[in-house]
C-alpha cells in the first residue's frame, strides 16, 4: 500500500468509532489524514464533545508530520525538557491519541486522531486502528 485511500479512511473512522462504543460506551471525535497532514476523513459521533473537532484533527496532522504518536511526542518533550512550541508550527498538539499509520514496509501513508476520551483511551483506539495497515 502506497498511499492511503478515501475508502480505508472511512473505513478506519468506522473501526475508531465502534471501537470506542464498545470499549468506552462514549462518542468521540476521529480525524484521518494523509501522509502531509491533509485531512482525508472526519467523523464527530453525536454527543461528542465540540472541543474534540480541533483537537482529533490536530492529532492527526502532528502524527503525520513527526510520524510517532502523539504519545511518543509528549514524551520527547518531557524528556528534552521542550516545548511542542519549538517545533514553530501552530497546529502541533502533544496531547496523545493520534498513531502514524504506516504500510508494511514502514512507509508513513497518513495518521489518526482521536479526541473525547481521556488521553490514554483516544490513544489506545489510535494505536488499535494503526495496526490495521498492511
């Protein structure tokens, strides 16, 4: 898989959404973009929390562009003591719950983000769907 299609990524914000039905019983927010950080698909379950749109979507984008979960950012910069600012782009967040997704030989193809959960669980939907991708 080269690049990822309209097709897969509804397909994936179907998969995130059941998942969080299932696992958390709560809506959320999920956002799918490609390899650039471009939006490919979004879906806001009813109920979902407004603040989410922005939030899922920015997920995403940061997973794109630094291609590692918004998770294994936070941590960076905790470790080198930075802020998310320093990388000068304003639509970066840290806040975990977007995983790059990556075909099967490693090549970075777009992200997810989820937003309306507590981190931890947009976190673990993203990393649910991003082994998905083969």
């Amino acid at each position: 898989m080269s690049q990822l299609t309209l097709e897969l990524a509804q397909d994936f914000l179907a998969r995130a959404m059941a998942k969080a039905t299932a696992d958390f019983g709560r809506p959320i927010c999920v956002a799918v973009c490609d390899a650039q950080g471009f939006l490919l698909g979004f879906a806001r379950m009813a109920g979902a929390p407004v603040r989410s749109i922005a939030i899922s979507q920015g997920k995403a984008y940061t997973s794109a562009r630094m291609g590692v979960t918004t998770e294994a950012l936070l941590a960076r910069i905790h470790r080198e003591q930075i802020e998310v600012g320093y990388f000068c782009d304003p639509l970066m967040t840290a806040m975990p719950g977007g995983s790059p997704l990556k075909d099967a030989s490693g090549a970075l193809i777009g992200a997810i983000g989820v937003s309306g959960l507590t981190s931890a669980e947009d976190q673990t939907i993203t990393d649910f769907i991003a082994t998905l991708v083969k």
